[in-house]
C-alpha cells in the first residue's frame, strides 16, 4: 500500500505538469527525473489556525486558594465581598494559676490568746504597822476605810513571723475582719472581805496597736472569784505602718503587747486580821478571735509584687508546597484581647505571638486588666493592638503560641476577699486580612485535553515547522501573571501526565489587573524530538506575580477563544512519496 501511494502520488505530479505544458511532457519531468525536482508543497502560506477549545477556561481564585492549599474551611474565611482574611479566636483561663497565688495565704494570722498570772499588793494602809499594833489576842473583824490595788499588766508577744511572710507581698494595708473580737477577763482571788464585797474596777485594756478599736474600757463591779468579762468587737486590723520586706529580710517577727491598767478599789472593807494578807492574787486572759477561735480576713489591702507567665498553642495554618519560594502578606492585622475578672489587683500585661519553635516574636501586645473592688462583679477591658505578622508565615509552622506576661504593680494596692471565687480569663482575637505579598509567585494550572490523534498530528508538525497558540484574555486579579504552555503525555491506565520536553519553554506575559487582550504565542520547531509525537493534552499553567494587593475568591481570569495555529500554514514533504533510494515506487500489484 505505501508503494501503491508513492506511483499514485508521482502519477499526480505528473498530470499537473503535463496540464501546464500543453501535453508536452519535458523530459526533466519524467517519472525517472521526477525524483530530481523540489518536491516540497505549501498549504494556507498565509496560516491556519484550528479551534481547540469552544468554551471559555477560567482561573478563579477561589479554585487557586483550594488548588493550593489555602481552602476556606479552617482559619482563611471570606468577607461578603469576596476577599480573604484569617479569623482566630481563643480565651485563656487563667483561674488555676491566680488560685496558685495563694490568695487566702497572702496573710494568715492565727488567734491571739494568752493568760497570765498576777499579784496585787494591798494599798491605801500598812497592814504591816496594824497588825503590830493589836495585840494577838484582840485580832478579829476590822473595817478599813479604804482599799485600793494598783492593776498594771503588761503581756508581750509575737503576732507574725517575718519568715513566714510569702516572697510576693510587699505591703500590708487594713486587714478587715469578720466577727472577730477581743475578750479580756479578769479573775482575783484573795480580796479582802467576804465573797459578797464589791469592788470597783476602773482599767482599760490596751490591744496590740494594729487592732481598730485599740483600747477596752473595763469598768464596773468585780467581787472575789467571780471573772470580770469585757468584749469588743475588732473591726480591722491596720498594718500600715509594718515594714514587711524587712520583716522578710531580716526574719524578724512582728511583736507588740497587751496592757491591762487601772485600778480595783473598795471602802469600808470589813477584813478578819487573821486572815488578810498584803497581796492578792489573779489572773488576766486575753484573746483575740472568732467564734471558732481562729481569726477570720474578710478582706485585705495589700501590695503584691508578683509575675505570672502563662503560655498556650494553637492551631493555625501552615503554607502549602505551592508557596515555598513565595510570601504571603498579613497586611494590617490587628489583634484585640480582652482581659475579664472580677479581681482588684493593680496589673499590667503583654503577650508575645510566636510562631512555634520562632526564637524571636512575631509581634508583642499590650492588654490592660480591669479594677474590680467587689468579686461579686466581673468586669471586662478590650484592647486593640495594630500589629504586622508577616513573620508568622516565615516558619512553617500549623500552629501559634501565645506567651502572657502579667505583673502586679507593687506599689498600689489589692484589695483581696480570700473567701471569694477569683477568675481571670484573657481572650485573643486575630482578624488579618489576607494578601499576596509583593513578589509572591503562585502557579495554577489547567489542562486541556486534545486528544491523542491531534495531538500526534501537533507533534509531527512541531518537528518540522512551528505552531502557535492564540486566545483572547481577560484579568480581574490584581496580579500581574505568565502563561506556560505545556504538552503531555497522559497514560490512559497509570493516570499519570509526563510533560514532554522542549527545547525552549513557552512563555507569554498576560494583560495586566482590570484589562483584556489578544495573546497569541508562537512556538518554535523542535527537530529530533520523537517524543512530541505523543501529545494528548496541553497544559495551560498561570503564573502569579502579586502586587501586595488582597485577593477576592471572585477574582477571574478567563480565556475565550483558544486556537492552535500554523503561521507557516501547512508544509507537505513530497519527498515522502519516494523510497530513500530515490526510485519511483511500485505498482499496487507489488
């Protein structure tokens, strides 16, 4: 059959030439010399051009974000006109660690009890001088007209050990009590007369110099062995003026005293001279507390100096292949934290955002805490910090970290209910808008596929002569970008498409952001390059260069109208209609 075609092929050419030479066949057109004539025909000399595709191909960006990685469905979400922002939100609890303070420790006072003995000597006469004066025989009832007893006790003693004292408190303001009082009970025995003679007791009793109120009247009647018993409700405790950090330092305790002063008198004190004595005996108790002995803060003016450092992690997004040699731009981010607690602590914090394993932050925010003078009432305080975060994307990394740093300032005041339920909670909100940064380049691509038979017949031509492509182009993306153009080869069972190889790579710049155009590219001759004849489908890849301006999923560039062209027009080698021996072919019957 090829032979048959060779002989009809020649047969052809030789009835053009015996048409154009008025059936007079010049010898140099013979079929023996047809074999020495230029045998090369040009087809469509001023070009082809085939449609290829009928409907239009669009790069959405939407389809690139997903393409690549960066789908909608985590921390990337879009805004209802379209672009692209990065949404976190997380709330730290920060309840374990205030309730490591150790607030209802910040001061621990035990009760304060004591009881001491004491012994009145008599005065207002010399029992001595009487008593040698009457004789032995005469001693019996007597009545002295006035008997009084100096009461003057004083009772040391240490209230708090300044090694007890925790690292962080500095300062100690009012300390206020609830249902704490002092007792003060004075019991004599020996008093001269019989039980039922009264005597007037006019004393007071000094408390420690801390306690609100300090002094206890005691007045009134007090007989032989029956307790006088006086109480006072303490409302406060007013530490003010105690050097605690020296307390600490030094370890000295905090010391002061009791005082009992006064007198007990009586008059008309009939006495039996055998048995009066010049000393009277006693004793004094002394106590501070509640009714389950122990002495209950309600609250505490204090100064803390106390830092808290708290971190946690969380998951963010990691940048796809797609973007090793590319940035993307988290342009105007902001950052609000929100601080919610219902403390009175004096403090001020930042918190650094790392990416994970970073060494240095991306970016430290301020925040500031709410002042709270009732636990019973949370309040809340926003802070809007204006950050740049682009170097959160130069780690790869799935994750963020926050670190807070939180410090009490020590020279103000807390107010501290250690019975009360304390909360601090920190809350973050990342908003950043999504960008390409300027130089970031992304491809996408899209196949075409041509078929293998037209393909094969692209392949044969791009071995001899050149073809190009043209479309009609329209960009909304704010990037400036490069077509490629690409043959493949698809295996139809492993499904896998292999570029075939050219020997210079076709690329075309596209219309600009906001503008259309006719694109056409020409790609050149490859000789030698049997595996073009292998062609099944044309790859169509775009090549991103970002401006630094946001992205919108609606965002397009299409193409309308794809051509294959042939600028040569079609060139047929009639040498093929001959054997390389350049002998005419055979008849069909050989």
């Amino acid at each position: 059959m090829k032979k048959f075609l060779k002989l009809s092929g020649a047969a052809a050419f030789a009835a053009l030439a015996l048409a154009f030479s008025g059936c007079e066949v010049d010898p140099a057109y013979t079929l023996e010399n047809l074999k020495n004539i230029d045998k090369d025909v040009h087809l469509f000399q001023n070009g082809f051009q085939l449609r290829l595709a009928d409907s239009s191909s669009v790069f959405r960006v939407d389809s690139l974000m997903k393409s690549v990685g960066l789908d909608t469905s985590g921390l990337i979400k879009q805004a209802p006109d379209g672009s692209y922002y990065i949404e976190y939100s997380q709330t730290m609890d920060l309840d374990n660690e205030i309730d490591g303070i150790g607030l209802s420790n910040v001061v621990t006072i035990n009760a304060l009890s004591f009881s001491e003995n004491i012994a009145y000597e008599l005065e207002g006469f010399d029992l001595a001088d009487l008593l040698s004066t009457v004789p032995p025989a005469m001693l019996g009832s007597y009545t002295i007209p006035d008997i009084h007893y100096d009461v003057d006790k004083k009772v040391e003693f240490d209230f708090m050990s300044g090694s007890d004292l925790p690292e962080m408190l500095v300062g100690v303001g009012e300390i206020v009590l609830n249902e704490v009082y002092a007792n003060v009970e004075l019991l004599f025995t020996d008093l001269p007369g019989d039980s039922n003679q009264e005597y007037a007791l006019d004393a007071t009793a000094t408390l420690p110099s801390f306690c609100v109120p300090q002094v206890i009247e005691l007045k009134g009647n007090i007989k032989r062995n029956q307790a006088f018993v006086r109480s006072a409700q303490i409302v406060k405790f007013d530490l003010s003026n105690k050097d605690f950090v020296a307390m600490r330092t030094n370890g000295t305790n905090l010391s002061d005293s009791v005082v009992i002063h006064g007198s007990v008198s009586a008059t008309d004190v009939v006495v039996d001279l055998n048995n009066v004595t010049p000393y009277v005996n006693g004793s004094v108790d002394v106590s501070i507390a509640d009714a389950q002995g122990k002495v209950d803060i309600q609250s505490l003016k204090v100064k803390i100096d106390y830092q808290l450092e708290q971190s946690f992690k969380s998951p963010f997004f990691s940048l796809p292949d797609a973007f090793n040699d590319a940035t993307i731009k988290l342009p105007n981010a902001s950052v609000d934290l929100s601080v919610r607690t219902n403390m009175a602590f004096p403090v001020s914090g930042t918190a650094d955002l790392y990416s994970v394993g970073a060494a240095q932050p991306a970016a430290t925010l301020n925040f500031t805490v709410p002042y709270c003078l009732s636990p019973a009432q949370y309040e809340e305080s926003n802070s809007h910090n204006d950050v740049n975060l682009n170097s959160l994307l130069a780690e790869a990394t799935d994750s963020i970290e926050f670190v807070t740093h939180i410090a009490t300032d020590k020279t103000t005041d807390c107010y501290i209910e250690p019975a009360a339920d304390y909360g601090f909670q920190i809350g973050f909100s990342l908003n950043v808008p999504l960008a390409l940064g300027a130089g970031t380049l992304i491809n996408y691509a899209d196949t075409i596929s041509i078929g293998a038979d037209t393909g094969k017949q692209i392949g044969q031509i791009l071995k001899s002569s050149s073809i190009g492509l043209r479309t009609n182009v329209y960009n909304s993306i704010p990037v400036s970008a490069d077509l490629t153009v690409e043959f493949l080869h698809h295996d139809e069972e492993s499904g896998v498409y292999t570029p075939i190889p050219m020997t210079t790579p076709v690329v075309a710049q596209l219309p600009g952001p906001g503008s259309s155009g006719l694109l056409e590219i020409v790609i050149g001759a490859d000789k030698d390059n049997d595996a073009l004849e292998g062609i099944t489908d044309l790859r169509l890849s775009i090549a991103l260069h970002a401006n630094g301006q946001a992205l919108k999923g609606s965002d397009f560039i299409v193409l309308t109208d794809i051509y294959l062209l042939l600028p040569q027009g079609i060139h047929i080698d009639g040498n093929v209609l001959f054997d390389n021996s350049g002998e005419e072919g055979e008849d069909d019957n050989q």
